[in-house]
C-alpha cells in the first residue's frame, strides 16, 4: 500500500504440503528473508503459526537464516498454537511492516520491565506500539491470570507513555476458549469500564479477536497495538461499533468493536476483529451448517468493508479459525464456488468463542 512518505507491506506465507519442519522453516523464512531485503521492509509485526512442540526448533531456524541474511534478530514475535491443516506441524507466519521512501528507520525494538520486548513505529506525527505475548501467570486460576494479563497490559501501554484509550486493537487466544471465554469477557469488560472506555460519549471498545490458542504453557494470552497521535492530520483511528449486518457485540455480553479504521496519509487501513455467523440480534445463526456460517461470515466482513469504501478484493491479510477439518473443507468449498479472490490469508483448526460456530475469521484490508 503505497503512502505519500512510506509504503505498508503485508506478507502471508504458509506451508502448502505435507513437509518436515525444518525444510518447511528454511523454504519460508529464507523467502520472507529476501522479500525483506528487497523491499527494504521494516517489520513491525510477526506471528507465527504452528504446534507449540516445533516452536523452538522454527525459531531456531528463523534466527539463523535472519541472522545469515543481516535481519533484525531483536524483532519480537507472537508463536500460536493453531492445529495444521496441511500435514505439516508449522503452519506459517503473516508479517506486517513498512519501508520508508527515504530508506530511514521507522521501526525499532522496544523494552519494558513489564511486556518484554515490543516494536514502536514513529510516523509522521504519531506512535504506534505493538506489544505481543502478553500473558497471566501460569497456574493460577483464570480470572487471576486474566486480570493479570489485562493489567500487565495497561502498564506496558503505560511504560511507553500510552494508556487504554490508545488501543486500536486485541488479539486475545485462550487454551480453552470454550471454558474461559465468559471470564475474559468480564475480566475485560469491568478492566475497560474502569478505564473509561464503552462509557456514553467516551472512547470506543477496540477491535478483537477472541480465539482458541496458546503460546506455552500459559492458559491465556494477547497482544495489543495501540496509537499515539500529536495532532490533527498525522493518524485517526475510528472505531467500528456496529455493522450493517451485526450490531454492538456489547448488547451479547462482549467489550469489543467490530473493526477500525485507521487513516494515515490518505489511506485506510481497516481491522476487522474476528467474525463468525452472529446476527444483528447477537444470536448464532445457521447451527450445524459451516458452508452457510462460512458464507456469513464474508458477508459479515464484506458489509464493513462496503460501508468503508472497499471490499473483499482490498484484504491483506486474514487469518481462518475453523472448529475442525469439515468446516475448514466447507470454508474452501464457498470461496471456490463463489469465485473469491484468493486471499492472503492463514488456515488453522480451533474452537470458536461458541459451542455453536464452527468457523471465524479475522482481517486487515487496505482502501
């Protein structure tokens, strides 16, 4: 996405067939490697999908090869257990960074005694903050280790001069989504109202996604980005509450908006938070039918993005949660049938927030 001082790059790459997990790491890495050298991207981003058995074996990989190649090696990343779909326990990574038109650094390694490391990207009259893999305490009971995570949040936003009200948006994974997913929502609600956000006339909810996953041993987990702008002009981020096809996900129980928009030099970069077939009632629709879900969901998706001067065709990057593999066969089935672009897109096995969906997906588009 070409900008007036900067270009925005985002790259999807997966394993597509049935290979052992170290060549399947250096064929990725070593083609995500040159794709940043080329470009002379800066990343800003990193999540990488997979088993959590592979993950200090791919890291290791990825570490050499960026290592070899001259890369930023102090580049934090975000590991999630997603169950693989294509015989391979690494399933890949998505990357979203940027490369200045100068060729100046934008882009740099942060550290707080809280989060760990984050990455900062300086613009042109803002800060925005990506911290990742921000967790509870493992062992303790959920609501302890989701207050935790929540508040440890806060103070990493604070270590940097940011608080809630900066949040553009969560990704929040849980081990067992289905059993904690109550609790995080109230943890999250009653953490967000005491921070003033979802107030009448106060700032919005931030976008989300709340999926099954994990990271190590920890039960829950998140990563969050959030937007310091100085003035009028540099960057506006706009919350999406509702949709034309589904209303505030607060009247179900859930602290979230539906997406953002985020204009920065005349472009809109729009995050959908994670979307399943949920009607404007709040209630799940099409029970059993994941071909169905699966089409109500797109146009779930397609509806923000029409009402934000897009569609389909402006995704850029997307990830798919399906609850096991027949959802994941009828995800692909519909896409094919209708003749979708083919999007850059993620494909993981994992429970969605309800018993009863079977598929979700999340999504940055770029108008």
């Amino acid at each position: 996405s070409e900008r007036e001082s900067f270009t925005e790059y985002f790259i999807t790459a997966t394993v597509d067939r049935p290979l052992p997990v170290d060549a399947a790491a250096d064929e990725i890495f070593s083609q995500v490697a040159a794709a940043l050298i080329q470009r002379g991207i800066q990343p800003f981003q990193e999540k990488i999908y997979g088993f959590s058995r592979v993950r200090a074996a791919v890291l290791k990989r990825r570490d050499t090869i960026y290592r070899q190649r001259g890369l930023d090696r102090t580049m934090p990343v975000t590991w999630i257990q997603g169950a693989p779909l294509q015989g391979c326990d690494f399933v890949g990574l998505q990357i979203w960074g940027m490369a200045r038109r100068d060729g100046e650094a934008c882009v740099r390694t942060v550290e707080n005694p809280v989060t760990g490391r984050g990455r900062l990207w300086t613009g042109s009259g803002f800060r925005m903050l990506h911290l990742p893999s921000i967790s509870g305490q493992p062992g303790a009971e959920r609501v302890a280790q989701a207050t935790q995570m929540f508040t440890d949040m806060g103070l990493g936003l604070k270590a940097h001069g940011m608080g809630f009200t900066n949040i553009l948006r969560t990704w929040i994974y849980s081990a067992r989504l289905l059993e904690w997913y109550g609790d995080l929502n109230g943890v999250r609600t009653s953490i967000y109202r005491q921070a003033g956000l979802g107030s009448e006339g106060g700032p919005a909810f931030p976008a989300s996604t709340g999926i099954m996953g994990h990271s190590g041993d920890e039960e829950c987990i998140l990563d969050v980005l959030a937007l310091d702008a100085d003035g009028p002009g540099a960057a506006r981020a706009t919350p999406i509450s509702r949709s034309p096809r589904q209303g505030s996900s607060f009247n179900y129980g859930s602290s979230f908006s539906r997406g953002l928009a985020l204009e920065i030099e005349g472009r809109r970069t729009v995050f959908i938070s994670g979307t399943a077939s949920i009607n404007a009632a709040g209630e799940s629709t099409h029970i059993g039918d994941a071909e169905i879900q699966s089409l109500e969901a797109l146009m779930c998706i397609s509806a923000i993005l029409e009402e934000q001067g897009g569609g389909l065709q402006n995704i850029t990057s997307a990830t798919v949660f399906c609850k096991n593999r027949e959802a994941w066969e009828a995800w692909e089935r519909v896409t094919r049938l209708l003749g979708l672009p083919a999007l850059p897109k993620v494909c993981v096995l994992a429970d969605v927030c309800r018993h009863d969906l079977l598929v979700e997906m999340e999504a940055v588009a770029v108008i």
